[in-house]
C-alpha cells in the first residue's frame, strides 16, 4: 500500500512529515510526497493529518 494525498485538502503544513516513522513523507516544491519504497503503512500519519488530506491506498495487483 501507499499513502494517497490529497493535493486539494493538503495545506502543506508539513506537520505528517516528522510523524513518519519511517522517513517516506517529504515537502517538496511540488506538494507532498510519499515515498513507496519506504512507507510501510502503520497509518500514523493519516491519523495525524489536520484536514483528512491523506489516506492508505491499497497497490494495485
Ligand atoms: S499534515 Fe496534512 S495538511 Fe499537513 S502537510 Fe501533511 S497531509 Fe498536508
Ligand atoms: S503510513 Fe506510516 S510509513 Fe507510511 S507515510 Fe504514513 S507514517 Fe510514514
């Protein structure tokens, strides 16, 4: 799975960055990103998100 970000509801606070664990959330010019390769969807930060921006995504098989 992934973490899905929604660009419309994201404020780009940046405040899920450093609630990752794992260090897959980063703020960049474009908006945020998650890092696939990294994030191993304990969610932490789709609980943590002010606006409900992110969600887990399951991949697609
Ligand atoms: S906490 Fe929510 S609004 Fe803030 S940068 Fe992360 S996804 Fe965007
Ligand atoms: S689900 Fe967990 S590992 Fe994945 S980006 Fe969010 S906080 Fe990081």
């Amino acid at each position: 799975m992934v973490v899905k970000i929604d660009k419309n509801k994201c404020l780009r606070c940046g405040g899920c960055v450093g609630t990752c664990p794992k260090l897959a959330l980063n703020l960049t010019e474009h908006g945020l990103v998650c890092d696939p390769e990294k994030c191993v969807d304990c969610g932490i930060c789709v609980q943590f998100c002010p606006v409900g921006a992110l969600s887990l995504q399951k991949k697609k098989k």
